[in-house]
C-alpha cells in the first residue's frame, strides 16, 4: 500500500504554468475507467488507501456509535486562462487532494477534513467527527459493494493531455476573431478553464461509489464604442465533456454571439416602469427558475419550515401544463453527475408534474426525514464541506403553446432573454433579477431592444401567472454556479419560453 501525502502530491504533479504532469499510472487510467468499475482499478490507488484502511479509518468514526458515517475522497486539478488586451495575462493551475468524514447521529451531523491521507491524520479526522454522538462502539462493514451507475459524460480525451500552447492559440484566435466581427470593438477577453474531479465516496452501510467528472468553460467578452458610448457583453460555453466539445462551428460561435450582444445594446433603450406581462425566453432565462423557485424546493428548507412549500406537498401551485425538474442525467450538461457526494446514484426528479408539487429534492438526512429514498441530490463544494440537498440541472419542460402564439397575446410587455444577476429571499420566495437584454413586446409584435431592466416578484406568485407554456424548452449553453451557505457548486438550467402575467418591471421613472 502507497501512502501518498498532499504534500507529496502537489511536488510530483507540479504547479505554474505549465500543466500538472501526472504520473503514469494515473493518466493512463482516465479513458478506461468507467463510473461503478470496481474502485480497485484505479481510484483506490489513485488515492494510496485499501479496504482496510477504509475499515480502520470508519472504526473510528464509529467509536462512539454514530448511526451512520461516510468518507469522501477527493483529488481535482483545475487549470484556467485568461487572455486579455492580445496577451495572456493569467494562467494558473490548481492541485486538491484530500477526504472529508462525516458522523450522523439523529439529526445532528459531525465533520471533518485533512489534507493529508496518511492513515494517522484520516483516524485524527475521524476521531473529531464521531465527537458528535455518544454510546457504544459501532463496527465498519467487513465488505463493501460498488454502486451500480450510469455514465452521462463519457470522454476519451485527459484535460492533462491537452497542452498550454494549443489552449493559448484557440484562445488567441478566437480573441482576432473578436474584432474582426466589428469594427467598432475596443477590448476583448478570452477566459478559458477546464477541470478533472476524482472522487470516491464509501459508506457504513456498505456503499461504495466513485466517480470522474471533468468540465471545461470558456467565455468571451466584448466591449465596443460608438459616439463616445461604450457597452458590453459576453458569451460562455460550459460542459462536462473534454477537448471535443470545442468543434470549429463552437469556436466560431463565441465571438461571433459575444459581439452580436454588444453591438444590439448600442439600439436598445429603458423602459418605462410599471406591472407588465413577460416572455422569459428560451434557455438561459431559467436562472429565474432556479433562484425564485428551485430553491424553495431542496428538503433542507422545507424540513426546518423556511420555504413557502413545506405545507404544500401533493397540491396545485401551477397550471397542469407546468411541469419541473431537477436533472442530474443530461448528457454532459454542467450539472450533470452520474453519482452525487453521498455515493447516491444521479437521476430526474420530477418536483412539480402537471401544476401539482410532488417531491422535494433529497440528501441522506432529509429522506429520512420524510421517509422517502434520496433524490441524488446531495452535493458539497469540495472535501472540505458537508453535503446538502443541492440543484443539478432545473428545467421546465416544454408545454403546449407556439411561441409565436404566445408573442401575439401580449399587447403591451417585455421579452427578458439574458439575465445577469439577482437576489432571492428564500423564505417566502421574493426576487429582484437583472435583465441585461431583452426587447418590447408592442400589439403582439416583438420590437425595440432593452436593457438595464429589474424585475422584482415573488416566485411562487410567478408560477401561478405562468399562462403559456411552449414548446421550445432548451438548455442554458453558459457557466453557472450556484451558492448556498456559502458553497458553490456548478449548475444548469432549462426553461421553454413562457409568458407571465405580470410582473413588475423597473425601468424608467
């Protein structure tokens, strides 16, 4: 058995600019590894541990009889890039190893983190999170079983094997292509970051799960002047998926949208405040979904009695051609995981079907809560934080409305389809967002451009107003990610394009 120290790690993989170089036996293992092989094959000795260090490690843990305990063994290497002004001007590259432990005893939860994987600093950890209960002795399981997953991610090509001249050449012509789109462009940023995410979870119950998740993100941005007038914009790409992901027709693309953005600002004018009827757009304009609504539906809130669904389980609270998920099996979408932190396999969770709420989303502790078996839902921001119900990917399916029909309905109202930020009270479900884009809607025609909007509701209120559905539901392309007591985690969402009512719009006046 290798015990491998994190110290030890980041010397042998390397740091700056060039990227980490791994060692043999880990690069060669990436392409045939596949979510639920027999962890023996390689994260066990990716990580230098066995079974029996895990069974020594959980005795531990389960010395003053915790009712449950689990281990999460983590190693990500993140790499990113940023070209700004026709020079690269950061590169870093990032190295975590490390394994989080975890006691629970009713609803009370001990934890604790090192860095350091020898067995001596794993039992210290172990030791600090059983501090939570008080009884006998538990014993650790004398075998453990994989779990059986899917893959939603397939890759065949290693982030580590794509090298930093081939990452700054892209990123150099895609930043020419910039100003090649318009002249009246000044600046242009080109960032680019990718990441590979080893984990291993093993539990008292016998689980035993692992994982790779690798995801990239690039994003360009644009600021161009006209008549002494300056706006900007972006666009971004993000996906768990390798080098592939980046065909010529992507690459393309990015410069292309990021100054199409820009340069439909330059039009677009304030409008008037007041209470209007909104089209949210197809795609990104789900960001709403996710803060004003899915929020209010992770198990967490609704067990301590803090969201505005916890008493309404199995009721109306939207129209029957409204349904909402929460996804975690779309193929190499951001916030897709074949297993999440607790070794739960990943699948759909459908939260409200037909108008009607059905389920919240679960980790361990709040299924048991409620009775009910675990969502997949259990997610944490590294090794060094505990778990909780967390989104993957929240999206409304599409309905039964033509978006054309829908547009012919408004008489007077807005089509909000970028949005930037926002701020959710998770309570009673209050928001204000800010629309970076969008355009009027006049006598059931879509005309002027807008920006700088606000739109302020309240998100169970907004699903009842939701009067039209389409049939147009598409995934956000773009970077997302979400925090919750202060963890981020990488996320997606969906929507159709759909019609509200009213919502109140701050604008002009």
């Amino acid at each position: 058995m290798v015990q491998m120290s994190r110290r030890d790690f980041v010397k042998i993989t390397g740091t700056g600019l060039a990227l980490a170089t791994l060692p043999g036996f880990i690069r060669s293992g990436i392409a045939g590894v596949k979510p639920g092989d027999n962890p023996y094959n390689f994260y066990f000795q990716r990580f230098g541990i066995d079974e029996d260090t895990i069974r020594k490690v959980m005795t531990e843990a389960l010395h003053y009889g915790g009712d449950y305990c689990d281990l999460f063994f983590q190693n990500q290497l993140s790499n990113s890039i940023r070209l700004q002004d026709n020079i690269v001007n950061s590169a870093s590259t990032n190295v975590t190893l490390g394994v989080g432990i975890r006691v629970l005893k009713g609803d009370q939860t001990g934890y604790s983190f090192t860095e350091d994987i020898s067995l001596a600093s794993m039992k210290a950890a172990a030791r600090t999170a059983a501090g939570i209960a008080s009884g006998s002795p538990k014993k650790a399981p004398l075998t453990f079983n994989a779990t059986k997953l899917m893959n939603y991610y397939d890759t065949n090509v290693s982030w580590e094997d794509v090298g930093v001249k081939d990452k700054v050449g892209m990123l150099q012509a895609i930043n020419d292509d910039v100003f090649k789109e318009d002249p009246r462009v000044v600046k242009a940023s080109v960032n680019f970051s990718d990441s590979e995410n080893y984990i291993l979870v093993v539990n008292s119950e016998g689980g035993i799960a692992t994982d790779y998740q690798p995801m990239l993100r690039i994003s360009v941005g644009c600021t161009a002047e006209q008549d002494g007038r300056r706006e900007n914009n972006y666009f971004d790409y993000s996906a768990r998926d390798d080098i592939r992901f980046l065909t010529p027709e992507r690459l393309k693309r990015l410069p292309r949208e990021a100054v199409a953005r820009t340069m439909r600002l330059f039009e677009a004018l304030t409008p008037p405040a007041g209470e209007f009827p909104v089209v949210l757009a197809a795609g990104s304009a789900g960001i709403l979904l996710h803060e004003a609504i899915g929020h209010g539906m992770e198990a967490d809130f609704n067990r301590q009695g803090i969201s505005v669904y916890s008493e309404k389980m199995n009721e109306k609270i939207a129209e029957p051609f409204v349904t909402i998920v929460d996804d975690g099996t779309n193929t190499n979408v951001r916030g897709s995981i074949n297993v999440d932190d607790e070794g739960v396999a990943s699948e759909e969770t459908v939260l409200v079907e037909n108008g009607v709420l059905r389920t919240f989303m679960h980790d361990r502790i709040s299924a048991k809560h409620y009775g009910v078996k675990p969502t997949g839902s259990g997610r944490r921001e590294s090794f060094k934080h505990y778990p909780m119900p967390r989104m993957r990917n929240t999206y409304m399916r599409s309905g039964p409305h033509e978006y054309e029909e829908m547009i012919a309905t408004v008489k007077y109202g807005i089509l909000a389809d970028q949005f930037t930020n926002g701020q959710v009270n998770i309570g009673p479900g209050d928001f204000t967002f800010y629309v970076k884009s969008g355009s009027l809607i006049e006598n059931g025609k879509i005309t002027t451009p807008i920006k700088d909007v606000n739109i302020i509701g309240n998100g169970p209120e907004v699903l009842k107003r939701v009067t039209m559905v389409s049939n147009d539901m598409k995934m956000a392309e773009g970077g997302w990610t979400c925090g919750k007591n202060g963890q981020g985690v990488p996320v997606s969402m969906g929507m159709p394009s759909l019609l509200v009512s009213s919502i109140t719009v701050g604008g002009r006046g």
